[in-house]
C-alpha cells in the first residue's frame, strides 16, 4: 500500500481562509473556506471525473448551504460534510456513466512506472495521484468510502461509521476488504510493469 499512501494529496486548488472558531456559529463562508480542499480531495478520491469535479463540488456546498442550518453539531463539520459529498459524489457518477463520459478514467493496464526516470517532484506527484485514482476505481463505492476515509483522511472508525450510515463492524470489514483488493490490484500492476519492461528488452 506504499505506493497508494504515497499520494494523498491531488493538489486541489487552494481555498484560504482562517480557522473556524469552535465557539461561533458555523458561517458559510467558514465551512468553505476550511473545508474546500477536504471536499474537493475526497470528490475526486470517490471518482468523479475531473472534467465534472467543479460542477460536483459547487453541488456539494449548495447542499451545505441549504442545510447548514441543520447542522446541530453531533458529528465533527468534516463527518458531516462526508455524508453530503458521497450522496452528490454518487449522482455524479451515475450521471457520468449514464453519458460514458469516462475520458479521465484510468485502466492499471496503462499506468507506466516512471519511478526510475528521476522526474522533478511535481511530475513524481501527478503520476502518483494517477495510479492511485486508478487503484481506488478497482474497488466498489462502499470500500471506497471506507478506505479513503480511514487511510487517506484519517477518520477514526466510528466517525466512518457515522459518516457512511453503517455500523462500526461493517467498517473494520470494509476496510480490510479493501485493504486486500487494493494490494492485489497493486501486485497485478507491478506484475504488468515486470513483464513490459522484459518484453521491451
């Protein structure tokens, strides 16, 4: 998992602002300013194209500005804001299948190890993010929600739990399931490469 772990940052575009102040009320423009990243990451972690990811985070903060008012603070902002993005995430992706708009997708079979060309830092990081939304399209909606959550945003599990609407078990298995699908995708990818790279000799 040293090569997905690797690339945990796509390099969203930046939304700056203070820290929330936990004793006021949550602002819009608060939530935005603190969270924008968080969402964006976790958008595109969960699959949605880049060519639509703007139109998908835009949704997600109109949710959170209809319903911000809703918020009573029995979860973190950030389990909260979970639960809006993978039900926004989720339609976006239906919709994107339902117009085969898969320009961006990326099949293991095409990925190319550049580890050994000593690209600059900025490259090494493009094409790590590729592999690893590549590896994460490897698994169903359900282990991928509880993989990103619990590896690459750090969720605790119950906060998963709470954010995906299961109970803390299924979560544990969910992970590990993941965890395990991932690892063999990862092994048939580096296998892939193996047998190129003989094959280009």
């Amino acid at each position: 998992m040293q090569l997905a772990l690797a690339a945990i940052d796509s390099n969203p575009p930046a939304a700056t602002g203070a820290a929330e102040d936990a004793s006021e009320p949550l602002s819009f423009e608060g939530v935005y300013s603190d969270h924008f990243d968080f969402v964006w990451r976790s958008a595109r972690r969960l699959g949605v194209p880049q060519a639509s990811l703007d139109d998908c985070v835009q949704d997600v903060f109109l949710v959170v500005h209809r319903r911000l008012s809703d918020f009573e603070g029995r979860s973190s902002v950030r389990t909260w804001l979970f639960g809006i993005v993978r039900r926004v995430v989720r339609d976006h992706r239906a919709t994107a299948r339902e117009r085969a708009t898969t320009s961006d997708t990326v099949e293991l079979s095409q990925l190319v190890d550049t580890r050994s060309e000593a690209p600059d830092e900025s490259a090494a990081r493009a094409e790590a993010t590729r592999i690893l939304n590549a590896l994460l399209e490897t698994l169903d909606d359900d282990k991928r929600e509880a993989f990103v959550l619990s590896e690459l945003e750090q969720f605790s599990v119950p906060e998963i739990a709470e954010a995906t609407g299961v109970n803390v078990n299924t979560v544990y298995a969910r992970v590990r399931a993941a965890r395990r699908e991932l690892e063999q995708a990862l092994a048939r990818l580096r296998h892939s490469q193996q047998w190129t790279q003989r094959c280009a000799k």
